[in-house]
C-alpha cells in the first residue's frame, strides 16, 4: 500500500491510472443504477472526470 501512495505522490503512471480506471467503472455504475437518481445525474461528470484524468496521466513517467 505504501508504494501505491508513493506512486501517487511521486506522480506515476501506475497508480494514477488505476484511480482513472476506478473513476470511469463508477461512473458506469451509477448510471446503470435504477434506484437514485441523484447517482445517476452525477454519472456523467464522474465518468468525463476519470477519462480526461486518463487521457492527462497517460502521459506521465512510468
């Protein structure tokens, strides 16, 4: 876990695009979801928020 942190601190590409990944499986999630809707009127941004963040962290040092 410390190297995880270390990699975000250090601003890697690793760990950055796992959090993008994260962000975007969320973001599906919540607009897949049938139940509220305030999840699912945030499912859009969420979703944008982790594929910008993935296009910008691709570009990082390994």
């Amino acid at each position: 876990m410390s190297g995880f942190i270390k990699g975000l601190l250090r601003l890697r590409r690793g760990p950055w695009e796992m959090v993008a990944s994260v962000l975007i499986a969320l973001g599906v999630v919540m607009l897949m979801q049938p139940i509220w809707i305030t999840l699912y009127t945030w499912s859009f941004v969420i979703t944008l928020t982790g594929t910008v963040m993935f296009i910008i962290v691709s570009h990082f040092p390994e």
